[in-house]
C-alpha cells in the first residue's frame, strides 16, 4: 500500500470536477485506489503506510488520448494542405518506413516515452499497416506500462502498394495480433480494429471486420465526416449509400465499441444512427485546425449526449500533449461561437476540458469501470502536475476553477513531476 497525498482534482460522473485541496489517494499493492479523500481521514483510517506527499502540486487522473497514429509521430507540425494531400504527400511515405522493424522498434518507443512524459496514461493508437510493426508497438507499449487500445491500420486501396494489404491478410494479421495481445499487460493492452476510413477499404474489407468485431466483442477505431474533400471521395466511392456513416452502418461498423474519430459534418439522421448504436466520438481539435478540416459543435453535441473524448490525432494534431488538446477544444468551441452568431452556445470552460481528457475519454473507449477518476476500485493512473511552473505563488486568481485553467491554459512539456499506471511509476521527472 502506499498513500499520496497533496492537492487532488478529478472529474464525477455528474461531468463535474471535484477538489480536495489536502487531498490523499491510497493505493493497493495490486495497483487500485482503495481510499480516496482528505489527508486527515487517510492518515487516521491507515497507519503506518509509506505516504509521498506532493506541496505546490495537484494530482490529476492520468490523461486519456482517444485518437493518435504512432508512425505519424516524426511527422508532427509538419506539411501544409488539406487531408487528402496532406496524407498523400507526407504520410503515407512515413508509414511505409515501419516495415523496416529495427525503425518501428525506435519510433514506438518514443512514441510512448514521449507520451507517458507528457502526463498521457491511455491512448487509443493507429499502428502502421504492417503486423510485425504492430506486434513491436504492443511490445513497446508493455514495455512502457501504457494502457492502450491499439490495431494495425487496416487498408486495401487508395494508398501506396507498399503500405496496402489484402482483404485476407487484414484479417488473419488482425485476429492474430488480437489473439496475442488482447488483454495483456494485466489487462492494460486492448486489440482495436483498426479500418482507416472507407476512402481504403474495400467493401468486402468493411464487411469482413464488421463480422469480426461481432464474433470477437473487439472495439473498432474509424475516421468519419473529417474534411469536406474527403467527403465528396466518400460520396463518390459510395454512391449507394444514403451518407459516409451509412457505410460504416451497412457493413456493421457501428457498434457500442466503435470510436469515430472527427465527425465534424453529420447529418441529423447520421447523428441518428450513430446515437442508436451507442457510438463515441474521438474529438480532435488541434488536428481539425492544422488541416482546416473544420469546427465540430462539440457543445451541440455533448448536448445530444454523445460519448465524447479528447484525441490529439497526432501528425493531423502536431502535438501529443492532451493539456494541449483540452486548451484547443475550449478554444474551439468558441470558434465555432464566431462562425456562427446569433446561434452562440456556452463556450467549453477549462473544466469541462479537463473533465473530457480524462472521464470523457474513458467513457468514449468504454473503459469508464476501470479509469478516469479516483473511484475506490478503479486502477490507480494519475499524474502529478508542478504547479510552482506555471502560476506565481501568491496569484489574485487562486481559485480551484481558476488554476485548473491556468493549468489546461499553461501546460509546458515539464509540467509532469511523475505519471503513475495501475499503480506502478511509468515516469519521473
Ligand atoms: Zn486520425
């Protein structure tokens, strides 16, 4: 057992935070939080037990990135373009380099270095196409004591041959890699299959991995309604169906363990049906600006009540810093609050932000029993943020709700002092 304690803050199911300035978490030897709440009550209920106690600090859940491709990570802020471009021109060539294992070796690993440094505990990952690749990502991702839900991206047309594979392939790649890694690491790796868009993959592909996730109970990980380009290729590959989220519908991808990613441009009725099979959605701000792919209503659609996280969508996104992300999504809202006067809604509060890349993303990857708060049960991920770097001491605007503002706001790269999963220190500062 050990006992830490300082200023925590984690989110409620009520989509409300909630602060213990004295705050203390105390975890099993088995990595799960057996008492949360103040350091006097911890301190009288647990005797004796080790305590690492955190001054000018706050203690958050760890963060949750519901949507990032590793082997785009070198690629981050770079290029210029829209989607179909952008992924012609610089991405798919990056890709195609993870066949060469000894450099999918290297790049998982910082990947996930990288990651954990910067407070991120979960994260729903893209691999590259090939299988060996992938295999080396789980590998790196145990390694690194990550929880991930993570597949090797499934493509059979509409890029190079080098990074395509066929219908049969896929899937047999799929399933093995499933078989081996699905619930390893103690429960912390997930496989997810990993379709990239319908703009390539067959039908007979679509069709396949909608059967395999129903016969499996995997998760699956999709782009939709993305850009206004990649919509008209959608529309034209797929002239038979009513819209893009009909495609995925028709060939069974719309399940409660699907993660749409983007979903900026849904008609009411592909609303419907993303609603009647209990979709989520992988929110990716940063990445709907970089390739000025557009502004999703995310107010409008927390509304509806949509299973929403935060994904950093890294290299559309040219950061893997979640703080970063929940900044953007505030700040995106209000965007969409220019674009569109007369109709304002609430902009998103740092709060809610924060609330997003941590419960919300645990929501949206249906892992909200296990992650996303300090609920006795739940596995111990969190983080501890050094306060001291980013608000003066004796700051006019010391409120809870303020400094989770500046925090979200004022994030740098050496904020994190130490990022802990199922209970276990994955990285110190
Ligand atoms: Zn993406």
């Amino acid at each position: 057992m050990r006992l830490y304690t300082g200023f925590m803050v984690h989110p409620l199911e009520t989509g409300r935070l909630e602060y213990f300035p004295d705050g203390a978490l105390v975890v099993s030897d088995f990595g799960q939080i057996i008492f949360m709440g103040t350091r006097a009550e911890a301190l009288s209920e647990y005797e004796n037990i080790p305590e690492e106690r955190y001054e000018n600090a706050v203690i958050l859940p760890g963060l949750v990135d519901t949507h990032v491709h590793l082997p785009q990570y070198q690629a981050a802020a770079v290029g210029t373009g829209e989607l179909l471009d952008w992924l012609n021109t610089y991405i798919f060539p990056l890709e195609a380099r993870f066949a060469d294992e000894e450099y999918a070796h290297i790049h998982a690993q910082r990947f996930f270095h990288d990651a954990v440094r910067l407070g991120t505990t979960t994260m729903s990952v893209y691999c590259s196409s090939h299988r060996r690749a992938t295999d080396i990502a789980f590998e790196a991702a145990f390694h690194a004591g990550l929880r991930v839900c993570m597949g090797k991206t499934m493509m059979d047309f509409g890029a190079p041959d080098t990074i395509l594979h066929s219908v049969s392939d896929n899937i047999a790649d799929s399933l093995a890699l499933a078989k081996a890694w699905h619930g390893a690491g103690n429960g912390r790796l997930h496989y997810t299959l990993t379709p990239r868009f319908a703009g390539s993959c067959s039908r007979d592909l679509l069709k396949k991995t909608g059967e395999i996730a129903q016969a499996e109970g995997l998760r699956i990980q999709t782009h939709l309604s993305e850009n206004p380009s990649e919509l008209r290729y959608i529309a034209e590959l797929f002239s038979e169906h009513a819209s893009y989220t009909d495609v995925y519908h028709a060939y069974g991808l719309l399940t409660e363990r699907t993660i749409m990613a983007h979903s900026i441009y849904l008609s009411p009725q592909e609303k419907s049906l993303l609603k009647a099979h209990n979709c989520s959605i992988a929110h990716c701000p940063c990445s709907n600006r970089f390739l000025q792919s557009g502004v999703m209503a995310l107010r409008q659609m927390l509304g509806e009540g949509f299973r929403i996280g935060l994904g950093t969508d890294v290299a559309g996104g040219s950061s893997l810093s979640m703080f970063n992300e929940a900044k953007e999504a505030a700040e995106s809202s209000k965007t969409w609050n220019i674009l569109h006067r007369g109709e304002e809604m609430p902009a998103i509060t740092a709060e809610e932000s924060l609330w997003l890349a941590t419960l919300g993303g645990a929501q949206a990857l249906g892992l909200a029993d296990t992650i996303g708060n300090f609920a006795i049960g739940k596995d111990a991920d969190f983080i501890v943020c050094r306060m001291e770097e980013i608000l003066p001491e004796s700051s006019v605007f010391a409120s809870p709700a303020n400094m989770i503002a500046r925090l979200v706001y004022g994030a740098h790269p050496h904020i994190i002092e130490k990022t802990v999963i199922q209970g276990q220190t994955v990285y110190k500062r």
